[in-house]
C-alpha cells in the first residue's frame, strides 16, 4: 500500500511542477508577443482553456494577439489540447 502512496505522490509532485513550468511559459510567450510582462499568479488553466487575470488594456491587447500566443502554446504543449 505505501507503495502505491509513493507512486501517487510522484506522479503529483511531477505535476505540479509541469503547472508551475507551464505558467512560467505562458507569461514568457506573452511577453514576447505583447511586451506586456505577466506574473505567474495571473494564470490559469482549466480543461484546455487559458485564463489570464490582468487590466483591461493588457487584455486587450492579448486578445489581438491571441492566436499567435495560442499556436505557440500549442506547438510547445501538443499533449494539454489548448482550446481557447
């Protein structure tokens, strides 16, 4: 049974990890294509869909660029299926 335990929390902490890289990631992609800088907290992610917390002009102007920072999203994480 402890076995299983260990096995389990493994797993979570590799987790874990990859969220926390992942939003480290999405805030660099964002600087990049916006120049607008991004704290790891702002993000968000659940079931495929991207969640970013931040000012309306910020948001703005993620939203005009919000295909290109998806499809390098994508084409670095194919494995999570970002939706939106």
């Amino acid at each position: 049974m402890s076995a299983n335990i260990a096995q389990f929390l493994e797993k979570l902490k590799l987790t874990l990890f990859t969220e926390d890289d992942f939003k480290d990631h999405v805030c660099a992609i964002v600087l990049e294509k916006t120049k607008f800088p991004l704290e790891k907290s702002c993000v968000r992610e659940m079931k495929g869909c991207i969640t970013l917390t931040t000012d309306p002009y910020m948001k703005s102007e993620i939203m005009f660029r919000k295909e290109e920072i998806l499809g390098t999203l994508r084409s670095r994480y194919p494995k999570r299926m970002i939706r939106d």
